[in-house]
C-alpha cells in the first residue's frame, strides 16, 4: 500500500522504520509537527520524525495544523491508500480522515478502551496496572475511541519508569502497526467495536499531578515518580525551592517519619510518607543536574526535623 506516516517524537521512529524496512509498503511521505524551538538559543529544529524521513529520502509535511489548505491538497495529490499515525500531536479533522481508502490506523500505548487520551502509558504507572500494552485502531472524531485492528501485550514491572515502558511499547508496537497494515492490504482484518465497558481516561499529566504528596502512601508516592519521569517530573519543595525527583525506593520496615520529615544518614536520605518511609536515591535540585540524593544532603546539611513540601 502507498502510506502516508503521522508522527513526531522518537517514541514514533520504531514504526516509521518497520513501515520503510517491511518491503511491502511505500512510505510515500510523513506529516509532522512544524519545526520548534530548541535550546538555550531557542533555534527550530525538525522533530525527529521529519529528521528520520530526511534521511531516507521520503516527503516531509508540516502542516501547522491539518486543516490547511495546502496540506489536504497535497494529500490528495499523494493519495494514500492508508495513513498509519504514532503520536502525531494534532487532531485530524473529518475532511483529512476521508482522504485515505483505509482511513487513518493510529498505534496507541494502551489496551483499549483502557486510557484513552494523550498519556496513557504515564497513567498506567502511576495506576499501578500490572499489564498494559498497545493497540492498532481506526480513526475516528471522537478520543481514541475508534474499533480495534489488533494488541499486544506488556507487563509493567515493579520499577518501570514511563521511559522505560514506553521504550519497549514502541518497539512491540512497531511491529504490531506493520502486521496491521499487511492484514488490511491482504483484507485479512477488520476493525472490531470497542467494547463499553472498562473505559478509563488519560489526559496529559500537568506539572500540578506530579507534585508529590507525601501524606500519601509510599506506593503512591513511588507510583507518581516513576510515571512521571522522564516527564514532566515528580517534584517537590525543600526550603521554598523546587526538587526534582527522579527515583525513590520504598522502605517497608521504617515508619518513625511523619509525612515528609526527612532523615539523612551517610549513604541514604529517608523521607516520610502517609504509610512507610521512602528513600531517596536520585534527585535534580533547581538549576543543578541530577545527583544521588546523599551527595545532596550532604551538601545542603539538613537539620533535625526538616521536611519535603511543606
């Protein structure tokens, strides 16, 4: 089939390249996000999918937003017999949606109807789902809502990060996106309704979301963490200024500390939560880089009695 591929972040790439590499199908152009700041000296860059395409020789489209004009146009110039999206970052209206002959099939990192929405693998972590995966669908106007083409599988691990599970969901996903568009070519798939039940929603995670609660249980507390890195971050305050924090490990057999009391000791620095303590192992103060936690306390001599967030 002849494609147009939409997307725009590196978590798009491992489908652009099974799409380019699997022999069967023309990646006849991409349609990206425009160009955008970058830097301290805020110069435009080209996503990384427009920098992929480049590379490969493959039409790049930029449309500031896919109502243009120009855009459908050249779309039907192209005309593709399908359009497989990854994380693309624009809603596509009805008179773009009608050009394909198969429409637009969107890989999205969830099993759906489970988090529907722009965030949904943060929102598996910070759930503490056990399973989730990734899911072929057809496009339609309403959120991730469309019927289902095909799944795969992937088991959140107890110390996933958002980064990491994202990483293998694109990967997995990939070649999930690849055999969908092979079944359609062939006819051999057909969409299947979405089911009623089990619907859960997964909007984009605010900075306000990862402020970290320490009256909140240690695993709550680990879950917010590590659903938010690598972004937008879990956070905190000490002494009225902004900590980052990027990884925590929960410790079981310490509930002494008050929601966050911090107790700094010559390797490790505990902070007290609603259930259990957690230790903090890796942290970003405000204009620093990343550094183990000790380092940090060693460095800012807590005193008895100092808290997180208050």
């Amino acid at each position: 089939m002849k494609l147009v591929f939409a997307g725009t972040p590196e978590v798009a790439l491992p489908a652009l390249d099974a799409l380019i590499a699997s022999g069967r199908h023309e990646v006849a152009a991409v349609v990206t996000r425009p160009d955008a700041p970058s830097g301290r000296g805020r110069r435009l860059v080209a996503s990384p999918v427009a920098e992929r395409a480049q590379e490969a020789g493959i039409e790049v489209l930029r449309p500031a937003t896919p109502r243009d004009e120009a855009f459908l146009a050249r779309l039907r110039e192209i005309a593709p017999d399908c359009c497989p999206v990854v994380a693309y970052g624009a809603l596509l209206p009805r008179v773009a949606l009608d050009v394909p002959a198969h429409g637009w099939v969107n890989l999205h990192f969830s099993l759906l109807p489970a988090w529907r929405g722009a965030a949904p693998v943060q929102h598996a972590v910070m759930a503490g789902d056990e399973m989730t995966g990734a899911s072929t669908f057809l496009i339609e106007e309403g959120l991730d809502s469309g019927p289902v083409y095909g799944t795969v599988t992937e088991p959140v691990r107890p110390t996933d990060t958002a980064g990491d599970l994202l990483t293998r969901l694109s990967l997995a996903g990939a070649g999930l996106l690849a055999a969908t568009m092979d079944g359609i070519e062939d006819g051999a798939l057909e969409p299947v309704p979405q089911p009623a039940d089990g619907v859960s929603l997964a909007p984009k995670i605010t900075v306000d979301d990862a402020r970290v609660d320490w009256a909140a249980p240690a695993l709550r507390v680990d879950r917010v963490v590590r659903g938010c890195n690598p972004a937008p971050g879990a956070w905190t305050t000490f002494r009225g200024e902004r900590l980052k924090l990027t990884q925590v490990t929960p410790v079981p057999d310490r509930t002494d500390l008050a929601p966050g009391e911090i107790a700094a000791a010559k390797n490790n620095v505990h902070v007290g939560t609603g259930s259990h303590a957690v230790e903090l192992v890796w942290l970003r103060p405000q204009g620093k880089k990343p550094m183990r936690a000790a380092d940090w306390a060693r460095g800012v001599r807590i005193a008895a009695g100092e808290t997180l967030g208050g």
